[in-house]
C-alpha cells in the first residue's frame, strides 16, 4: 500500500533591499511557518536580516518535483522580474 504524499510548495519570496529588489526561491511543506522562519531569522542565511513578502508560490504532489521546479525557478531570472516589476 502506497504512503500519502505530503503537499510541497515552490515559493518565491521577494524584499526591497534599499531600492534593488531581491527574490529567493525556496521549497517547503508549510509556506506559512517557512515565511515566519525567513522574517524572523532563522530561513537561509541568504534571508537573515530582512522583511520578506510572498510573490508566488505553487503546490506540488512530492517533494521530489518540488525541488525539480525550485531548481528550474532558481534559473528563471526573467520570471523573478516580472513577479517584482523591475
């Protein structure tokens, strides 16, 4: 019998860095704790020290195609500026 997979979501989060807009994509099961992580310090190193919002964000069956879609999102700077409108 096949185990119940558990939702993963694909997030890009986006904050004003004194004028340049920075995104960081990341992966996670709760997007609403993984958010309160970022904000409060304690996501990626990369995120520390800033306020982070939510632009985008999709749902996904496994993990394992969430982080398939990080990875291509990762790449995707095009995209990433459209979501800050820069």
């Amino acid at each position: 019998m096949r185990q119940p997979t558990t939702p993963c979501y694909v997030y890009v989060l986006g904050t004003d860095d004194g004028g340049a807009m920075r995104t960081y994509v990341g992966w996670t099961t709760d997007l609403n704790s993984r958010l309160a992580a970022h904000n409060s310090g304690k996501g990626a190193k990369s995120t520390r020290g800033r306020q982070w919002t939510l632009l985008y964000a999709e749902r996904h069956l496994n993990r394992s195609d969430a982080m398939s879609r990080e990875w291509h999102l990762k790449r995707d700077r095009p995209f990433r500026r459209q979501l800050t409108g820069t």
